[in-house]
C-alpha cells in the first residue's frame, strides 16, 4: 500500500499499520514466534524524534529509559510523569495488571460452541 502510494498519502513517511503485517509477517512467519512461545526477558528499542535518541528496555519487573540525545523532555510511566535529561538513566517498577471481571457478553452474542471434528 506505501510503495504503490495507493491513497497518495505517503509522501511524508510509512503508515503503521502497514508495517505492521510485515512485522508480524516477518517475526511470526519467517522468525516462527508464536503466543505459545515462552515469555519475552527483555524488549529494548531506540526511538528518534524530533532531535532526540531514547533507548527503553522493558523486563518483567521494571522499565528503563535512557536519553540518549537531544534537549531533555518529559515522559509517562504508567500515567506517572517523569523529566529525562540528556544522560540520563530512569528506572521504574512495572506494577501488577489490574485483575477486572471479565465482562459479560450482551445476549445474542455469545461465540458458537467449537466442533472437535479437524
């Protein structure tokens, strides 16, 4: 869709979602990673905007934020605001999930009963 330019909107970058299907085409079909897989230890990423460089690496129990370059901003960490200087290393802990009932479907809509017969 961005190659071709099919809604000529792409001349100011990529779209997403776009990139999205190839991610998921690339890590999930070439790559074999599957929601059975075992639980990620580590996610770490760099984004650029706007002049700066931030490094963020996400464990299990925590989440670190590094700036890398550029002016100093300020973030959210679980709707917790916090300041980033040039660097600068910021660790918080990742809280618990928040359990909640599941919700309930509206009458009419639950799912069809599943067949065992493959």
């Amino acid at each position: 869709m961005d190659l071709a330019d099919l809604q000529h909107n792409a001349r100011d970058g990529l779209h997403i979602a776009a990139l999205a299907s190839s991610w998921t085409a690339f890590i999930a079909g070439f790559g074999g990673l599957r929601h059975d897989s075992p639980q990620l230890a580590r996610l770490a990423f760099r984004l650029h905007d706007r002049h700066r460089a931030l490094h963020i690496e996400i464990t299990p129990g925590q989440a670190r934020y590094e700036l890398l370059a550029g002016p100093p901003l300020t973030l959210e960490h679980h709707r917790r605001p916090f300041n980033l200087a040039l660097g600068d290393t910021v660790t918080h802990p990742i809280p618990p999930p928040i359990s909640a009932p599941r919700p309930h479907r509206p009458s009419g809509r639950e799912p069809n009963p599943r067949s065992d017969t493959a």
